[in-house]
C-alpha cells in the first residue's frame, strides 16, 4: 500500500499509537495505523526513530515540546525539520505551531479542553494558528467541543487522553473525532464496531 501523506495518514485508521516508551515503538511500527505520535525523545536517538518509522511505512509526528534538547524558538524548530526531518510536530505551543508551520512540517496543534472558558481560546488559537490538525484532550468531551473545533477546523481532529477502553475510542469518533491517540499498546490495532 502506498504512504500516505502525513495529513492522510491522521485519519487512515481510528487510533494512532502514541509512544511515551521506546519499548513500544515496535507494537506501533506493527499497528495498522498509518500515522505514529512520538511524544518522547531525545535530539541523540530521533533518527534512528525516525528511520524506523519510516521504514516501517508510517508518517511520524514529534511532539515538540517533549523532546529533550530542543528551545520552543524559530530556530530549533528549523533545525528539527533540516536534520531530523519528521512528517510533522505535536505541540501545544502556538509560536511553535506557527514556527513549524513556516518551515514546512505537517502540524497537529494540541489543546486542553478543561472548561467552556479553555475551548473558547483553543477556539482563538486554532483559528489564529491555522495548524494542519488538532489534538483535543481529554478524549471524553461532548460532542459540543468537537463541533465547536470543527467550526474553526476542516483538517483532521484527534481526540487524546484517557483512552483505557474501546468504547472510549467508539465514543470519541461519535462525538466527532477523525481519530484518537492512545499510549495504551493493547488498543493501537483498535477498530471502532461498524
């Protein structure tokens, strides 16, 4: 099957596995998402990660703000997108957001829904920001957040945080999630019941 695009890759299957520990890196190169979030890293072993990912035919997204070594500035974001290369950044940051933006990376833009007043300015910046994708946390929001996003996001919306269960990953996609990010190893081959 042929690689799809890093923003395609965001919505190929339901759950994207996001790797904390390099332990699990294999599960998620073995999962059948398409996509990998990489939410731990050193600027020492990002290639190696990075081929591997590649090799395994998976678009993979670093979550910026948790790689060790890195300043949230212009500079280090161009220096990731130059040297390592990922298909696209994770972060919460919107100066990195746009950063990454200008430098050509695919970006997913992560935002907490913790109250109407936090979705009100995700709201803001998503529209401010103009990121390739979302990430909303937690996963376990009404469907009303989502929709809010979607007003303000055509791109691909993940749903992140608290996922222990596939009916988590099922409620999420009703409420209005493209897909889901999960740590947990036992749910990356997840598919929602048709």
């Amino acid at each position: 099957m042929e690689r799809a695009s890093p923003r395609q890759a965001l919505g190929r299957h339901p759950v994207i596995p996001a790797v904390r520990r390099q332990e699990h890196l294999e599960a998620a190169l073995a999962s059948p998402a398409a996509a990998v979030f990489l939410l731990h890293a050193t600027l020492l072993d990002l290639p190696g990660v990075l081929d591997r990912c590649r090799r395994a035919r998976k678009a993979v997204f670093v979550h910026y703000d948790l790689v060790e070594g890195l300043a949230g500035d212009r500079s280090g974001v161009e220096f990731l997108a130059r040297w390592a290369r990922p298909d696209g950044v994770i972060t919460t940051r919107s100066t990195v957001a746009r950063y990454s933006i200008e430098a050509g990376l695919e970006t997913v833009l992560r935002v907490f829904a913790l109250d109407s007043a936090a979705v009100a300015t995700a709201v803001q910046v998503i529209r401010k920001t103009r990121p390739g994708a979302v990430e909303v946390l937690p996963a376990s929001l009404p469907a009303w957040v989502f929709a809010a996003i979607r007003a303000v996001h055509g791109g691909p919306l993940v749903a992140g945080g608290l996922i222990r269960t596939r009916p988590d990953i099922e409620r999420a996609l009703a409420a209005g999630a493209t897909a889901v990010s999960t740590s947990d190893p036992a749910l990356w081959a997840s598919a929602p019941r048709g």
